[in-house]
C-alpha cells in the first residue's frame, strides 16, 4: 500500500484555506476509501490500524459536524422539533 493511500484528504476547500473549515463530503469519501482499503488481501496489520483510526477520526468529526447543523435547524425551525 503507498504512503499517499494512508493520508487524509485534506478537508480545507474553502477559499481562504482555513485547514479548520471541516468537509463532511470529502470525509464521507475518505471513509468510503479506506472500507475499500481495510477490505483488501495484503493490508498489513499495521496499515489497518492506522486507517482504521483515522476512519474512527473521521466519523467522529461528521458526527460533530451534524450535530452542529441539526443545532442550527433547530434554532431556524423550534417548531419542528
């Protein structure tokens, strides 16, 4: 597996480069490629549990970033909930 398969995609897409601003959408993909990954023959133990911790990462990042926006529609819409 090469080195580049291990790095995250980085989640600073908007204009200004904020490394901070989160992609819930580049992370889903992230996520997506690393089960591909971890479901391989070949993938060491070792670069199994490094994807496996940056997928446990990531999903606690989206999950944080979900919360923040169902916060936000609940401030919109206090009706709906």
């Amino acid at each position: 597996m090469k080195e580049k398969e291990l790095d995250m995609i980085p989640t600073d897409t908007n204009d200004n480069n904020d490394p901070k601003e989160f992609n819930i959408e580049q992370s889903l993909m992230r996520m997506e490629e690393i089960n591909t990954l971890l479901s391989r023959e070949g993938t060491s133990l070792q670069e199994s549990l490094e994807l496996y911790k940056e997928g446990v990462a990531l999903a606690e990042e989206c999950k944080k970033s979900l919360e923040g926006v169902e916060k936000q529609l609940k401030i919109i819409n206090p009706e709906e909930q």
